[in-house]
C-alpha cells in the first residue's frame, strides 16, 4: 500500500461525514503532490511562470500566505507526469 493510500484510509476512518473527508483529502493530496508551501504548510498558492520542454514542465509557485517561491518539475516518462518539488534557496517576493 502507498504511501497516499495510507493517508487515505486513516482520513476515511477518523472523519465523520463525506464533505469532511473530501476537504481533507484535497489537502492532503496537494500535500503528497508538492503543491503545499515548503515553508508555511499553506495549500493556497499560485503559479508566477511556467517552462516547457518536451520531456518537462516546471512551473514556479508563489505562495499566498508567506511570499515563499519554489519549483515543481512535472517529468513526462512514458505517458507518466510525475512531480518533483524543488524548493528554492530565496524568497522571490
């Protein structure tokens, strides 16, 4: 069992309704993908520039709550995306 299939499961036995669950999982799973502030642990951030490349995408993220910038690296290897969070060594405010 993975990792996020763990998270899963516990979530689903320690949450009492539906709604509560999603909202958890959407958190969790921004979490497990890089998408949650390196520094803060914020989830609300947003995208400040995108680089294409045909085997890779990195787009650099700004969060909303602190200002902290870093890198995720989206890999395409046969026909699979997977993530890389890269964290940067300064504060691009």
């Amino acid at each position: 069992m993975s990792e996020f299939s763990k998270i899963i499961s516990k979530i689903l036995k320690e949450t009492k309704s539906i709604e509560e669950s999603i909202g958890i999982l959407e958190i969790e799973q921004k979490r497990y993908s890089g998408i949650i502030c390196p520094k803060c642990g914020s989830v609300e951030n947003k995208v400040t520039n995108v680089r294409n490349n045909e085997d890779f995408k990195i787009r650099r993220r700004k969060c909303i709550e602190c200002g902290h910038g870093w890198n995720t690296e989206e890999i395409i290897s046969n026909r699979r995306m997977y993530k890389k969070n890269e964290e940067s060594e300064e504060n691009h405010a």
